[in-house]
C-alpha cells in the first residue's frame, strides 16, 4: 500500500535538474533547481538525521552531545516528546554535524527582542540543515493580553514564512501556534501529532505555514489517545471520501486506507468504473451518488446508518470547476460550482451534526483551495465556493468541538494531476516554479495532510485551514 500511495513524477524539468549533467547546466545557467522532495514512506526513519532542540546554553559543551529528557532543564519535557515520536535529539550544536531538523521552542517569547534568539539558534546550523530537512518552531498564538508578547509571536510567523524561502534542496521551514491555554509541550501533548507529522515525510509540500493547536477536543477520543501503532492511526475506523474515483479523491482513500482506515468512497455514476477499481485497491466500499443532488446528504446518510451504524471520517474532496470570466459567467457555471463545492458540504455536515451520525472522536476534512484564499483570474465562482468552505469550516469549528468532533480545511496549491497537466506547457511549468519549493505538488502531498487531520492525536487541531501548496510566492 506504501508504494501504491507514491506517484510517480510527471516533471520532466525535475528529473532533468536532478541528473548529473543536468544539475551541472542548471547551476552554471542559474536556473532553478528543484530538489526531489523526501515523502512518506512506511518504516522509514521520522528524519534524515539527528534533531537540534534550542533553545540550548551558549557556548562550548565540553561533554560532548546531550540527548534525550534529561539533556537542559528548558526543553525537557520537548525533548522527551520528539524522542517518543522518532527523533534522536541533541541540544548542543558541533562543527560538522548535519541536521535533520531544527526545532526551536519559542513559547516564553515576551518582546521582540526575544526574537533575536531564534535567530542566534539558526545561524550556524542553518547552513548544515540535511536536504528534505525540517526547520520547526514552537510558539504562543496571539491571545490579545499584551501588545508585546502579542507582537514577539507574530514576529515568528514572519520569520518562519520568510525562512521558508531561503531554504533549499527540498527543506521546509513551519510554525506550531500553541493556544493561549495549552501547556508547554510534553507528554501525551496535543501538539505530538503536529510535531510528527511537520518533521516527517508527510509534510513534504507543506511550507512556510503555521497551525494552531488548541486543548484537545473533549470527546472519547482526546489528546491522550495516540495509537498503538503510529503507522496505522486510523486503524478501525470508518472513512467517507467525495469524489474519489481519481486525482486528489483517490490519493486520500489510498493513505487514509495505507493509515488503516476502510474508505466508502463516494462519486457519480459516470465514474462507476473508476471508482470501482479504487475501492478494489483500498478494500472499500464504492458508492455511486450525485453528492449535489439535493437529496444526497439524506442518502448518504441514511446509508452510513443502516451499513455501519454512523462514520468516524468524512473527507469533503468533490469539486469542479467552470472557468470564465466573471462578465462571461453564465448562471449555469455559477451555480453548479457552488453547488457541488459548497452547499454539498453545508448540507451532509448538517446530517452529521443533527443525526448524530458522526461518532465521538469524529473528523471531518473540507478541500478548500489557494485560489478561496488569494483569488485568481477567470476564477471568482470556484473562489466563491472555496473560500466559502473556509468560513463555513471556521463556524462549524465550535459546534463539532461540543460533539466530541473537529473539522478543518486543506488548501491545495498547484496539483500535478489530469486537470493542471492538460494546461499549456508554458503556463503549467511558470505554475510549477512560483514557489518556495520551485515544483507541483502531488495529489498524495494533499491526501498526507488530510490523514493527518483524521488522526485520533490530532484532537487539539479544530477549525483551522492549513496550505499544502509549497509555499506558493502568488497570494497569500
């Protein structure tokens, strides 16, 4: 299942710069040269290398290396729970040794002068950071109370944002934000989900971004419910997927089945025959229904209520489009990508809450997209009804915490799937390298994020709206 997760590159300029001769022509010609992102795959180790804690004392450690709990008295508890997720910590950096991560604890940031000391941190180390590495900082959301500690955490959001296009070689730089009533990280922390799934592999097309982690959602799933076995978290759960009889839709009832979950999996009747053959390859259950028709939510539901007696997972991937201009939008376009992009989600999201069909614990996922957040031309009905979805998931957010639930929006950037491959080249490969990361992502990048999501651990993650877009250097 690990490898059928993977799809295989469709870059050709990728390729190109990443052979011998290639690489050579590129650096003399200053183009750019994107590097093969390391992803997930099961087994592999959390990082390419040791993990450098700070903040850490000045100056020379005459003992050598410190790892594990007992390694400062700061970062203790921190340390403890890195090295519980897979990582072997240091907190003291040595000429010569390089990274595989740089994780930074700035939670007691009170001015902006504090800020200084992350850059003290990164200097050096900076430079040795592995290829695919992972730069990670800890800090407070604003919570309003005092306007500097207030300006010192958004201060970090700059910095991990500008960081993040500085970097190379495939590394990305994140920003955890610890709400105002979280403690400091230690163990069973609601962040663990967070720390594990920025450092690994999963995260890959995730960059420059920053996620706030609240008290775990109350619920028979909490913060304290990490799973037994971190490569199968969703094990025995019950996932619905929209549109997945391809692209985005296919990739996650791929990795959220690779994650353990069984996937019923959703998409028209046209799309018979390929969702049949995803359900056959995930061990799901294909359902053919048109999710904007108006009786679809009471359908679905009625089926996951008869079948399995309710659903953990729903994932909101269906979606179109219908690109024009808006003087030459026709009302048909309109209406059928609000529809299926929007009110389908506003109508089983309902069925959820109201039926109570959604069991404790529960997750739900909505596909948002870059272009909700910073527009885009011959667009405004898809970014109507994207960035629609993230309002809607931002007032839904409480109602969801109070079932004992959490629902939360992905954002794709530039996809390389079937619709953004039948692009012009020119405009395609421009699309390509407007980001940090100078590359498309690819549709499981997308379906990493939404498992991670759906994760019991991930319970303190509610109502939040995370990109997987490369940092893209065109809008917000």
């Amino acid at each position: 299942m690990a490898d059928s997760c993977t799809a295989k590159s469709t870059d050709r300029y990728l390729d190109l710069v990443n052979a011998p001769v290639g690489k050579t022509v590129a650096a003399r010609l200053g183009l750019p040269r994107p590097a093969r992102l390391r992803r997930y795959h099961v087994g592999e180790p959390l990082l390419p290398g040791p993990l450098l804690l700070g903040p850490q004392p000045l100056g020379p450690q005459p003992d050598g290396p410190q790892r594990g709990t007992n390694a400062v008295d700061g970062p203790a508890p921190l340390a403890g729970t890195l090295a519980a997720i897979g990582a072997e910590v240091d907190t003291a950096d040595r000429e010569g040794q390089t990274w595989g991560a740089l994780v930074f604890d700035a939670t007691a940031a009170r001015s902006p002068r504090d800020l200084a000391e992350l850059r003290e941190f990164l200097a050096g180390p900076l430079r040795r950071l592995a290829p695919s590495g992972r730069v990670l900082v800890i800090g407070r959301a604003p919570d309003g109370e005092d306007p500097q500690a207030d300006a010192a955490r958004q201060g970090l959001d700059g910095i991990v944002r500008s960081l993040a296009k500085e970097l190379r070689r495939g590394a990305t730089a994140n920003l955890i934000q610890l709400a105002p009533d979280v403690a400091a990280v230690g163990e069973s922390h609601p962040a663990a989900a967070a720390l594990r799934f920025f450092l690994s592999g999963r995260s890959a097309y995730v960059d420059g971004q920053a996620l706030r982690v609240d008290a775990a959602t109350v619920g028979e799933v909490s913060d304290a419910g990490e799973p037994a076995d971190w490569s199968r978290p969703l094990d025995g759960r019950l996932a619905v997927v929209t549109g997945a009889a391809r692209g985005i839709g296919a990739a996650i009832a791929r990795v959220l089945a690779r994650d353990g979950a069984r996937p019923v999996l959703v998409d028209l009747p046209a799309a018979g025959d390929a969702l049949a053959r995803v359900a056959n390859s995930t061990a799901g259950i294909a359902l053919q229904l048109d999710i904007a028709a108006p009786d679809a939510a009471a359908r679905l539901a009625a089926h996951l209520r008869q079948r399995h007696g309710g659903v953990d997972i729903v994932v909101h991937n269906a979606g179109i489009t219908r690109d024009r201009l808006l003087a030459n939008m026709k009302p048909g376009d309109w209406d059928a990508v609000l529809a299926v992009n929007l009110e389908s989600q506003l109508r089983l999201n309902a069925a959820l809450l109201d039926d109570g069909l959604l069991r404790a614990g529960g997750r739900v996922v909505c596909l948002a997209s870059t272009t909700g957040i910073a527009g885009n031309r011959g667009q405004t009905n898809y970014a109507a009804s994207k960035a629609g979805v993230i309002g809607m998931v931002r007032s839904l957010a409480p109602r969801f915490a109070a079932a004992g639930a959490t629902i939360n929006a992905v954002a794709p950037g530039f996809i390389d799937t079937d619709m953004t491959r039948s692009m012009p080249l020119v405009t395609r490969e421009v699309a390509r390298r407007l980001g940090s990361l100078q590359q498309a992502g690819q549709p499981v990048d997308v379906a990493e994020t939404v498992a991670f999501f759906c994760q019991p651990a991930a319970g303190g993650v509610n109502g939040q709206v995370l990109r997987v877009c490369g940092q893209s250097m065109v809008g917000a």
